[in-house]
C-alpha cells in the first residue's frame, strides 16, 4: 500500500502499519472464528452403508457452503447403540450430531441401552426417506408377492426372509405376516451385507432391505424385487408394485434423521436446520442420492419430533403383540 507524504510521515507509518496490523488481526480472527469450529457427525454403523452415504453428503455440503470443518465418524457396535450413547453424552453446543434411523427407537424397546430415544437426543431433520423392499434370488420361482404368499401358505416355517432384528422394516413385514396369515421364518443377521451374501449364495429365500443395499444386484439381475413397503410406487422404480396393492397394510417408509444432543440452545437448533434443509436440497445431493433409492425430506424440527414419538408408540404395539425378541 502507498502511504501519503506529510510533514509527519514517519507518524503516519507508523499508525497506518499498526492500523494494517491490527486489520490483519481482525480479519483473521474473524476468519478463524468461522473456520475452526468442527461440527462430529457420528454415524452409528460401519462405512459404506446408506446412512454413511447421507451422513458424508450431507458433512460435504455444509462444509463448503457454511465454512465450517464437518467431519463423520463411524461408530458402529451393539446395534447402534454406542454411536448414540456417544451423542446423547456429549455436549450440547451443536458440535456433535448424529444420523441414525429407526432401530434408534427400537433397540431400547427391545434391549437395555444407555439412552433414552425421546429425552437423551432432539431430532434435527428427517434427512431422507428409505424405502425398503421384500427382494428374492432371481433363481427362485417367485415372480410376484402373491407366488411368494402362495408357496408361505403351502409350506408352513419353511421360507426363509432376512435383515438385522429391530428393524423398522422388520417389524412391517411381522404385520404383514399377521395379515397374510403366513409362517414364514425371520433370519436375523448382524447387518445387510452378511444377509445380502447369505441371499445370493441361495442359503435363504429372501430379504427385506433398502435399494442401497440391493439396487446393484437387483439391476444386475441377480436378485428380484417383489414388492416394496413404500405407500406408492416409486417414480424412479416404477415396475415394482407395493404391498398395498396386493392388498395389505404393511407400508413402511425407513428415514434417516439428523439428532443432537438434548438441551442445545434454540438459536442452535435453527441454525442446524437451516443448514441441514439448504444441504439436502441442493440439486447434486438429489442427484447423488437418487441412484441409492434415497429420497430427501425436508421435514424438521416439530413436525420431525412427532413423527420420531408416533414411531416409538407404534414399534411398541407391534413388538408387543407379535411377542418379538431380541435375539
């Protein structure tokens, strides 16, 4: 920078390189301030499944537009429960959050854990929808939901459906098979990747899970999608027909939410699900999580908590009357 020349230029120098310096320490505390802040997104599972997919999305996003260092760590073991006990102990500043999905609700039903789902954690935003589907080995003869009632009710406790005990897909399909009035015996495996292995080696006939984890094989034509619990048919897999449509009440759309821990201050909170909402409307996050069978939803806050305490009641009724345990 040129500075002026006057009578008292060595004074004018001087104030103006100790006005610069304490420029440069302005701005660079302000740049720091908003730099150094580091926002943990603890995702209760190992890598490579749909909720790190979202969680490392949803981290990238933030960390460009919001100027703020997001990072995921995976956390996985008893069921989930050690990513959320994490999150539940942590401080309530915003720093630490959490992606986690329906067993957060269904494990304490089931099982001792050290959190309670509606008071240790406050739900953010529903970040995606997850449909989920009743999948078989492309080797079988099943070709409808229907062929697959038909052969359950021929042969009583002999077919075989996995996915992981606890599940919120789980317990759909326990209505389902209440309403079916089919016996058809639940494998439980401890996470997708054993059951899908177990599916395509022809060790069980079934498996109730999300596109993410089935899509490759389903569009490799490996394994078939009989039907799926969504309400409606999905607009991006429009040739799979619902269980509704074969005439059950079985609907079941899985989410992955955004928590925190309980007591963040408000001002906290709308910051979060400011950015979260920004985050998972950005049109390269739709395009990246449509191939999964990802869906964005943008309900938050209260509307979000009413569904998260809907859920608990419902999880309880069905695990109660259909006498399920943890295995």
């Amino acid at each position: 920078m040129k500075l002026p020349r006057c009578l008292h230029g060595h004074k004018l120098v001087a104030s103006a390189a100790a006005a610069a310096v304490l420029g440069l320490a302005i701005l660079s505390g302000g740049a720091q301030s908003q730099t150094t802040r580091t926002i943990k997104v603890i995702v209760p599972y190992a890598p490579g499944g749909a909720a790190s997919v979202v969680g490392r999305l949803l981290a990238d996003e933030i960390t460009a537009s919001q100027r703020v260092t997001t990072i995921v760590e995976n956390r996985p073991g008893a069921g989930s429960a050690i990513g959320i006990e994490a999150v539940a102990r942590a401080a309530p500043d915003g720093n630490t959050l959490l992606v986690a999905g329906a067993p957060l609700l269904i494990n304490p039903l089931l099982t001792k854990v050290n959190y309670d789902p509606l008071n240790s954690v406050e739900p953010i935003c529903r970040l995606t929808d997850v449909p989920n589907f009743l999948a078989v080995n492309s080797a079988l003869p099943y070709r409808t939901l229907n062929d697959f009632i038909a052969t359950a009710r021929a042969k009583p406790g002999q077919l075989t459906l996995a996915n992981f005990t606890g599940s919120g897909v789980h317990l759909a399909f326990e209505e389902f098979k209440r309403q079916a009035k089919v016996d058809v015996v639940y494998v439980p495996y401890s996470g997708s990747a054993p059951a899908v292995t177990a599916l395509l080696g022809g060790h069980i006939d079934g498996i109730l899970d999300n596109f993410t984890t089935i899509g490759e094989h389903v569009n490799a034509g490996k394994l078939r999608a009989l039907a799926t619990f969504a309400p409606a048919r999905l607009e991006a897999l429009p040739h799979i027909p619902t269980f509704a449509e074969a005439g059950y009440n079985a609907s079941f759309v899985g989410w992955w939410g955004l928590f925190a821990p309980t007591r963040v201050p408000r001002n906290t909170v709308a910051e979060l699900v400011r950015w979260t909402t920004a985050a998972m409307q950005q049109p390269e996050t739709k395009q990246k999580l449509a191939p999964l069978g990802l869906y964005p939803s943008d309900t938050c806050g209260a509307d979000f908590s009413a569904i998260v305490r809907k859920q608990y009641e419902d999880f309880g009724r069905i695990i109660r009357e259909a006498n399920i345990k943890a295995e």
